[in-house]
C-alpha cells in the first residue's frame, strides 16, 4: 500500500503552516500529541480539554473490551477523535458543533477523523461504523470535567435541552437523535458484555 506524505501544521499564532505526517492505510495519521496540541492552539477551554480526555479514556477502555471480545476495532482513530470531537466548539458555530468540528478536522486535512465527529451530536441513523458508534458512547459516558457518568443521566438532560427548544425543525432533529444515541448505548452495552462472557 502506497504511503501518501502530507503536511500541517499550526505555530504559535494560529497560523496554517506545514506539519509533517504521515498518512497511513485507512486513517488520517496524527499522534495524540499532535491531536492535543492542536485542541489547545484553537483555544479549547481547559473544561473541553478535560472532557475530551475523558471522552479518549472511556474510548480507549471501551474498544479493549471490545478487542478482548474478537472484534475488530481502529482504537487509534477513536481515541485521537475522541480527542479532537469537539475542536469545533473553539469557534463561532451554529447547531451542531460536531458539524463545527469535522469541519475544522477537514481544514487540517483530517477528513476520515472528520467522518467520526461529523455524527457525535445530532446522529440520524444508528447506520454508522463502528468506531463512530464508540465515540458516541464514549462522549454519552463522560461528564463535562472528563468524569465517568452514566449515559441515562446525559440522554435525560439532552432530552430535557431539547424538548424546550422553541423550533420545532431543530427539536425534532434533536429528539429523533436522541432515539438513536439511545439504540447506540445498547448495541455497545451489549458487545461489552458479550466481550466479557467471551473472554
């Protein structure tokens, strides 16, 4: 498989210059290094920094268990998504940071790590891959400090947001998102308990 070289990168003023890396098989290649440098260069604020620590963590811990189970999962790409999901809250945005986000991701050159985040916020279909399923349930499973909370407690508050909005376009797009993040929770739920049964 050819290796394709590309180059990014940001200095200290934001400004796009080139950044060496290399971009391999079936994923944009960025360290986590570089994926946490480039969340603190936008400006995310030290809050966002440490949920998407969090959001890497609970990702990282959730494909092991997945992976001691016999699936097949590209944990590097979760977790550096999961670090990236929401560099689109660093800039004015509208509904849907995680559209923000892939956005971001794209300029940089990042557009399979912006396929995962596109979907973290208002997700249509539970139709998804995998590992962006992992990051939905990574993201529904930390709190806003990073915290490990459950997913039920979030999906009530989303719920809770959404059901008060005023229009009726972008409270049905939220509600019927909420339906799916619920459908995700329970297909992840139950490979981690398979994975554990079949450990």
């Amino acid at each position: 498989m050819k290796i394709d070289s590309l180059s990014f990168f940001l200095d200290s003023n934001l400004n796009l210059k080139r950044l060496h890396y290399e971009r391999r098989t079936d994923m944009d290649a960025i360290t986590r290094a570089e994926a946490r440098k480039l969340i603190r260069d936008v400006g995310l604020s030290e809050s966002l920094i440490q949920h998407a620590e969090g959001v890497a963590r609970r990702a990282g811990s959730v494909c092991r268990m997945l992976e001691a189970g016999g699936r097949t999962v590209y944990t590097e790409k979760i977790i550096i998504a999961s670090i990236l999901h929401d560099i689109g809250l660093s800039r004015p945005h509208g509904l849907d940071h995680g559209e923000a986000s892939a956005e971001v991701l794209e300029e940089y050159g990042l557009s399979n790590l912006a396929e995962l985040v596109r979907v973290h916020v208002f997700p249509q279909s539970a139709h998804l891959s995998l590992e962006a399923k992992i990051l939905i349930y990574a993201n529904l499973t930390t709190g806003p400090e990073g915290e490990a909370i459950d997913a039920e407690t979030k999906l009530r508050f989303l719920h809770q947001l959404a059901y008060n909005w005023k229009d009726e376009k972008e409270r049905s797009l939220a509600l019927n998102a909420l339906q799916v993040k619920r459908r995700i929770i329970a297909e992840i739920e139950a490979f981690i308990q398979k994975s554990m049964i079949n450990r």
